[in-house]
C-alpha cells in the first residue's frame, strides 16, 4: 500500500503521513474499514480517473475518508478530514488542494454529490464499491459491519442498519459514473433490499 502512497506523494515528509495512514487503518479494531476495503477505493478509482477533474486529490480523498474510524462515534468523516487539513500541508499539498480533500472526505458521510461535482461522484462511487459484490462478497462485508458494531445489541444495531440503507436506497442512483451505473446499480439495489428484508423480517 505504501507503494500506491508514494504514486502520489513521494517525499520524505510524505513517507511519514503515508506510514501513520497505513497503522491507522490496520487498527486491530477494524473489521470493515481496512486496508482491503481502502484497496477497492483506490482500485475503482485507477480504473476510472478520466472521470475525475483531479484524480489524486480523490485518491488522497480516500486515504483519508476514513483515517479516523471508531464505530461508537458519529463524527468520523470530520475528524478524518482535520487530520487531513494537519498533516497534508506538512507533506507539500498546495492549500487549495487540500481544502478540496477536506471537502470530499467529508462528503463521504452522505455519499450524495452534485451533479457536476466529477471528483466527489468518482469518491462515492468507489466507496460503495462494495455494496455490488457477488452474494458471498456481500455476506463478508455485512459481517464485518456487524463485528465492528459488537457494542450494539441487536435490535438496536437491526434499526440502525435498516436506517442506513434505506437512506442509502432513497438515493436517485447509487453509482454516477455511467460505467460503474450501468454495471453495479442493479446489483447493489439488489442486495440492500435483501439485506433490508432480512433485517426487518419477523421471527
């Protein structure tokens, strides 16, 4: 993963931002938001950066979205994005760019940008990658959801997921890019009303 860092920044103040990214994503308490998940982003993202007005600002957007995660607070997305605003300066980010970063970190808390907005579509796009998986793929995802809310009880944990992914469905299109749309909508709808039903069904 450092090698995919340092294609985009590679300076010796950089070595040190990309080091302490790696750590914070392999934090122990992870399940779903790891390095295989940052991997998927970045993955989507270089197969489509002609998508994007700036593509390693998007990509340094996915770095960071989740930089800071703790699943018992609501505040992850901005946290995430000060780091960003701390460190990346640091590491030669011109101010402008990194306001853009800030700004599309953040928009991944309601994955729902403007139209016009290339950079953050591609972000959130790539970031509900996952959500299309094949049904062992997605089965692993929402265990992985599941195990990094062990905190929840179940009940609680069922509203609060059947929340998210209704918000998620009342989007007019999951996917924005007209390839990953065409591609991935249908299945990713697919799956969130299952997993829907599955959640809200009665014993």
């Amino acid at each position: 993963m450092l090698r995919r860092w340092h294609s985009i920044l590679d300076s010796p103040a950089a070595e040190e931002v990309g080091r302490d990214l790696v750590d914070r994503w392999s934090e122990p308490h992870r399940r779903y938001h790891t390095l295989d998940h940052l991997e998927l982003m970045l993955s989507t993202v270089d197969a489509h950066a002609g998508e994007a007005a700036d593509a390693d600002a998007v990509r340094l957007a996915a770095w960071f979205h989740d930089a800071v995660y703790d699943a018992r607070r609501t505040d992850n997305e901005d946290m995430s994005a000060a780091l960003a605003a701390r460190v990346l300066p640091g590491a030669g980010v011109p101010g402008e760019r990194v306001a853009a970063i800030t700004r599309l970190v953040r928009l991944t808390a309601t994955h729902d940008p403007s139209p016009g907005d290339r950079d953050g579509i591609l972000l959130c796009d790539a970031d509900l990658a996952v959500l299309a998986g094949e049904p062992d793929g997605y089965a692993a995802y929402t265990a992985a959801v599941r195990a990094e809310f062990a905190h929840v009880p179940d009940e609680a944990f069922r509203t609060g997921r059947a929340a998210v992914l209704r918000r998620l469905a009342a989007l007019p299109s999951l996917y924005r890019v007209p390839a990953l749309h065409e591609r991935w909508e249908e299945r990713a709808r697919a799956n969130l009303a299952a997993e829907l039903r599955a959640l809200t069904a009665r014993p």
